[in-house]
C-alpha cells in the first residue's frame, strides 16, 4: 500500500512539473505574440506617417 502511495506521488508530482513548463511555454509564446503584433503596429503608424 505504501509502494502504491509512493507512485501516486510521484505522477502527481511529475505532472505537476510538466504542467509547469507548459505554463512557462505559453506565457513565452504569448509574450512573442505580443511583440510582433506591437511591432506591426509600430511600423504600421510609421507608414503612415510617413505619406
């Protein structure tokens, strides 16, 4: 019974670690996301200024 606690914990845990990194993935790709779009709109408003 305690073997099989263990092994509960232990996927429960790794779990949790996967669950992290792929929060820490998306929070990196939205921050990306976010760039580029702010950049689009940067060079956008350049362009039109410049007409």
């Amino acid at each position: 019974m305690e073997e099989k606690k263990h092994e509960c914990d232990f996927a429960l845990h790794l779990g949790l670690n996967i669950a992290k990194i792929v929060l820490k993935a998306a929070a990196v790709a939205a921050a990306f996301c976010i760039v580029k779009e702010v950049h689009k709109v940067h060079k956008a408003i350049e362009h039109h200024e410049h007409k």
